[in-house]
C-alpha cells in the first residue's frame, strides 16, 4: 500500500514540475514554435487551407497597393515574392520583436534597483556613458544610467524604460 500511494506522490510532483517548466518556458516556447513555423512557411512551398491563405492574400494584396502608391515601382518588384514568404517573413519578424522586448524588459528588471555597488556594497558614482551606450538607449527608449564603484572599481548600468 504504501509504495503505490510514495508512488502516486512521486508522479504527482513529476507531473507538477512538467507544469512548471511549461509554464516556466512558455515564452520560449511559443518564440520557437513562431520561428519554426515562419522558416517552415519560407522553406516548404506550404500550401495554406484556403480561408486563411485566401485571407492572407486579399490583406497582403491589400498592402501591396497602399506600398506601390507609397514607394512605386521600386517597392513592387521587390513584392513579387509568394504570400506565404510575407507570412513566413511576418511571423519571423512578429517573433523577433518579442524576443527583443522581452530582452529589454529583462534588462530593466535586472538593472533598475541598483543604488549601491553590487560586489562590495559601497557608494556608487555617477561616470559619463560612451557615446555608443547613449544612442542606443536612445534608440530602445531606455534611461540608462552609468556609474563607477570607486572601491572596487566595478562599472555598472542603471536601466530603466522611459
Ligand atoms: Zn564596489
């Protein structure tokens, strides 16, 4: 008896943890799964069921025109790639943007609440940024901060959305 029900338990916390690693993951998942299937639709000349491919057409049809308007002729031999390639594009870049917010929030999140040295625990001093951290903080709308542990002679960045 007691062997099925340490058993059951042991099944009971896999099953929990398999829960947690989803969960845990699930961004990465669903980033993953977005990339296979934009490669997918860029590799395989996939036929999409024809609601949606139908859809897809008219909107990427739809686009086309306001860009041939736009940029004219230049813009419109570029477009004579197949749909499912726009899909294909879409979802890769769709994919990437994610990928880059989350990258940004995480930075945000690891890099806000520094107002002491993080290795010795001192007063931090305010130190100009490199012209490169300064447009590109510009650039991803970030606040980014730079100072100087004069103890340890750790450098680090405060980073915060504005
Ligand atoms: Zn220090």
């Amino acid at each position: 008896m007691e062997n099925t029900t340490q058993k059951k338990l042991k099944r009971r916390t896999k099953n929990i943890k398999k829960e947690h690693i989803f969960k845990k993951y699930s961004f990465e998942i669903t980033i993953v799964s977005m990339i296979s299937l934009g490669l997918f639709l860029l590799l395989e000349n996939f036929e999409l069921k024809f609601l949606i491919k139908q859809f897809f057409i008219t909107f990427y049809e739809e686009i086309k025109e306001i860009l041939k308007i736009i940029f004219g002729r230049f813009i419109s031999k570029i477009l004579k790639i197949e749909s499912s390639d726009i899909f294909g594009i879409s979802l890769l870049i769709f994919a990437f943007i994610l990928l880059f917010l989350k990258w940004r929030h995480n930075l945000i999140i690891k890099n806000s609440v520094i107002d002491k040295c993080p290795k010795c625990s001192n007063k931090i001093h305010r130190i100009k940024r490199k012209k490169r951290i300064k447009i590109l903080s510009y650039i991803i709308r970030l606040k980014v901060k730079h100072y100087h542990c004069h103890i340890c002679k750790l450098r680090m960045y405060n980073i915060k959305g504005i």
